[in-house]
C-alpha cells in the first residue's frame, strides 16, 4: 500500500506532568511555567505588589521632605547639666569667662542663685532674703499711674549679680562708656537666655550689673541698675537657637556687631531699671525696680 507522504501525521500525544517533573529532577531543561489562567494571576499579583512599593517609597520621600520631619536645632554648643542650682552655678562660671576687659583680663565675675541682698560690711554683713519684687510704673507715656505698682512673683525668680575687682564690685580697670555697658548689657542677656532656656522652672532673671569706679570712702556717683527679664520678653529667643539672638563668639569691648547690638538694645533698653531695697515687717527685703526711661 501506498503512504501518502502528504498526509497529516497524528497529533503527538501530550507529555504527562508527572513524567516532565521527574524529568526537570533528572536535570532536563524542562521549563515549569504556568499557563492560561495561572500566568494571568501572576501578572496581576506582581502588578499589586509593585504598585503596594511605588506607594510606600513615595509616602517615603513625603515624609522625610516635610519641614516638621528634620530634628530640633540646637540651641547651644554647649548645656548645663545636673540641679537648676547646679546650672546656675555652671552658666555664671561659663559665660562670664568669655567676657574680657581690654587688658585681658575677665570684665567681671557673677554669683547666681535665688533672690538675697547682703548688707553691712566685710565682717558684719547679713544676708536677707526677697520676699517680693515691685516694679514702680513707668509714668513717662502718660499711660500708667503713680499707683500702678507690678508686683512679681518670687517664686522662679533667680538673680546674677556681675562684680567687677574693684570697690563694691566696681570694674577697676578702664574707665566706663557706653560701649562697655553695652557689652554689660549683653552678658546679663546671655546668662539670662541660657537660665530661661535649661531651668524651665525659672520664670524671672535679675542681672545686677557693676556700680561706677569710686573710692572706698564714698559712695558711688551714680545709681545702680539692673536688668530684669520675664520668660514671656524672651520667649522667642528662648525657642530659636542662641546664634540668631546673639554670636557665637563674645565680642571685645566697643567690637560688638550692629546686629548683636540691636538684639541687646531691643531686648534690655526697656528692661533696664535702677533699684533699691526696702525692708518688709518680716524682716525680708523687697526689690523695688524704677523704669530707666531711655531717650533713643
């Protein structure tokens, strides 16, 4: 009989799946690939999951370029450590060191802690201690009264008083101007940015700065001041880091930048008093603090 070579061969028979897996065991190069439905279902899932990672990386990068997400600045290079009596101690000894006299030598020293007047002399003095702190009203804008007196609270008050080396903490060397008390000025708001900013119970900062140079047989010439601050007149340079307040590095007398000079006057000039001290009937002193009035 005769084949005909053009005829259709028969339809080769599929491989059972059993044999094709013993054979990928065996080492063929079977390739197990799903197939219809299956290969579908892969791609959807792949799919998914990519789409799951496209979203999470971009949440990703929101997150991390949002302003709030950076951490705090800091405030200072350097902290304060241990009890707020601890910090005090530590910023007066820090902060007054970096503070020099044109010779060289350090333009003052500060005692810290909570409010006290000594009186008397060398061997007879006493300490007492600040029941109350009055501000007598500044009546020169014709909108407070005579009467209008603001009484502060002593508790979370504290107090540096800056001692020069020479009669009654005067400043011996040098003679005094504008410029040095400017940069008084400047390290009473420094000590009292870094009591505010690291001794969160501390409400009020009274910087006693030194008298004029007289001689130990008199009195001085001219009455002495203080600059008081409030919290609430520094909160904002409490909160933002201290080099938009003030430099980094303590400038020598009559060298202060203008910007470092119009923080210090914006921020002392209206708290700036005079003051005295009057016994109370407990025997305790009270801080009276009259309004310096400053013509520019």
């Amino acid at each position: 009989m005769t084949v005909d070579e053009t005829a259709t061969p028969p339809a080769a028979v599929p491989e059972p799946r059993a044999r094709r897996l013993r054979r990928a065991r065996a080492g063929d190069n079977v390739a197990l690939r799903p197939t219809g439905g299956y290969a579908r279902r892969f791609a959807a899932v792949y799919l998914v999951l990519a789409l799951c990672a496209g979203i999470a990386v971009g949440a990703l990068v929101v997150l991390l370029a949002r302003p709030g997400a950076a951490p705090d600045p800091i405030w200072s290079a350097w902290q304060p450590a241990g009890s707020d009596t601890a910090k005090a101690r530590q910023i007066a000894d820090r902060i007054t060191r970096t503070y020099r006299l044109e010779n060289g030598e350090q333009l003052v020293v500060a005692l810290g802690g909570p409010p006290s007047v000594v009186t008397g002399g060398d061997e007879s003095s006493n300490a007492f201690r600040v029941s109350t702190i009055v501000i007598r009203p500044d009546t020169s804008a014709g909108v407070q009264e005579e009467d209008d007196f603001e009484v502060i609270e002593v508790k979370g008050a504290h107090q540096f008083v800056l001692c020069g080396l020479g009669h009654a903490c005067s400043i011996a060397y040098g003679t005094p101007s504008p410029e040095r008390h400017s940069l008084l000025r400047r390290e009473a708001l420094e000590l009292a940015l870094y009591t505010f900013r690291y001794s969160e119970s501390v409400e009020s900062v009274a910087v006693f700065l030194p008298p004029p140079p007289s001689s130990p047989k008199s009195e001085p010439t001219a009455e002495a001041t203080a600059v008081f601050l409030r919290r609430g007149d520094v909160a904002e340079e409490v909160r933002l880091p201290l080099r938009t307040t003030l430099e980094p590095a303590t400038p020598p007398i009559g060298q202060m930048t203008s910007a470092d000079l119009a923080s210090v006057n914006r921020l002392t000039r209206p708290n700036l008093y005079t003051y005295e001290y009057q016994q109370a009937q407990d025997g305790s002193a009270i801080l009276v603090l009259d309004p310096i009035v400053s013509s520019g």
